[in-house]
C-alpha cells in the first residue's frame, strides 16, 4: 500500500480503486483507467509513472485487477473500465447538464461519435482532431498552444482525450493550467473508446470483460493496429504478476 493507504502496482498508486461521482464536482479531477499497457509505459517511462500518479487511477483491465488481487489476497479495487466508465460520466453529465470536449481520433471518428452523444444524451460535445502527437507530447508544442486555447474557448466541464497511452495522459498534463482556468471538472484520457462511442468499434461482451479477453476482442476487430499493444500488455502484466509473487513471500518471511 501507498503511504496514504491505496493499493499500488509497477510503481503506480491506484487512488481512484473506487468509483467517486465527486469527480464530476468542480475543481479539477485527473482520471486515468489504467489498463495493461500502462503498466509498461509506467516502468519504461519515469515521467509518465509520475503524471499518473499526480491523479486518480482507476483500474481498466481485468487483468491489472487479478494482478492487484494476487498482490494483496484481497478486492482492494472496482474494475471500472474506460468503455463502460466513459458512457456513465456522460451521463451523469446529461443530468447535470455538463458540456464534454473530446480531442484525439480521425474527424469522422470525432463526427460521429458527438453526433451519437447529442441524439442518445442530450450533450453538447465539443471536438478537435490534432495533428500528429509524438510519444512525448512536449515535442509538438503547436498542438498543445491549440489545444489549450480551444479548452480556454470552450471552457467545458469534461475533457476527454483519445490518444492512447502513454500520449494522452502526458497530453493531459500539459493541458492542466489551461483546464483549470477553463474551469474543467474531469478529464480523462478514453483511448480507442472514441470509435465505440462512434459505432465504428462495437464494444465486447459483457462475458468477455467479465473473462479478461476484452483486448483479443479489440484485437480480433483491429489486428494491424492492436498486436503491438498486446505485446506491450504482456510485458507489463509479467512485471506485475512478479511484483505481486515477490509481494506474498515477503509477507510470508515476515509472519
């Protein structure tokens, strides 16, 4: 456990191991959904470990879940993965009336998923398709100027930001001072969830994420895409299972 008391893993600190409607309260909210992936860029990338934990983690992945379970012998999360997480944030903003800015993903994917929002919610969704983001969004200082001018533009209550890790998160970071005079309520980084919210992507099972096999689901709809996340996944996975194997036998040498 984190010194104040939350489950870790690879170095991340998982604060957000519950759901908390408060993250739509004002005063700004970073939530990251950490799925497998994370896990690898968090031990590669020092930076991107600390910009996560400078938020609140949610747990994504089935698999980051059981790995957190082997580690402590306990349920010391709620799986809340970014595609069912994603659609209850926007609802909760169709109740309360809340504006959604989403930046990242094609113009289409973009298109079509504030049109989808707008019919099925009621939401006034607010769009940006960046040019190319490099792996350390600090290189691409025009996209980040643009990005915050348009947030400031804005001035939406939820910002959600489809890059990918280790991108978005990084991304978000950078667009912090610009959401907070903005007057940003959440921000969170969704991924390939933008093409399900967009209908080009159907979202898997509930049996399939309930079995952990959400990313061959993904894989089996996008494999010229996706197979270099999974290699990715399974790194991070083998280092966090190891962490939480070394984690019991040292409990054990010490009872």
């Amino acid at each position: 456990m984190s010194a104040d008391g939350h489950p870790t893993l690879c170095g991340i600190v998982f604060r957000g191991a519950r759901w908390r409607k408060e993250w739509l309260e004002p005063g700004l909210s970073l939530v990251y959904t950490v799925n497998a992936e994370f896990l690898y860029w968090a031990l590669r990338l020092p930076d991107y470990r600390e910009t996560l934990n400078r938020g609140d983690c949610t747990v994504d992945g089935k698999w980051v879940l059981l790995a957190l379970q082997a580690k402590y012998g306990k349920d010391v999360a709620e799986h809340l993965p970014g595609s069912r997480l994603t659609p209850r944030l926007i609802e909760l903003a169709s109740s309360e009336g809340l504006s959604i800015a989403i930046i990242g993903g094609t113009r289409e994917a973009l298109d079509r998923a504030r049109s989808r929002i707008k019919e099925k919610w009621g939401v006034i969704v607010y769009t940006h398709s960046p040019g190319r983001i490099p792996m350390d969004p600090s290189q691409a200082p025009g996209e980040i100027e643009e990005a915050a001018r348009l947030i400031l533009e804005w001035r939406p209550d939820i910002v959600l930001i489809a890059l990918g890790p280790p991108k978005q998160e990084l991304f978000i970071n950078m667009l912090r001072p610009a959401m907070e005079r903005a007057g940003t309520r959440l921000a969170m980084g969704i991924g390939g969830t933008v093409d399900m919210l967009a209908g080009i992507e159907k979202p898997a099972p509930r049996l399939v994420s309930r079995l952990g096999l959400e990313w061959l689901w993904r894989l089996a709809q996008n494999p010229g895409r996706r197979w270099r996340k999974v290699v990715r996944s399974v790194r991070g996975l083998a280092c966090a299972f190891g962490e939480a194997l070394s984690y019991r036998v040292r409990l054990r040498r010490a009872s």
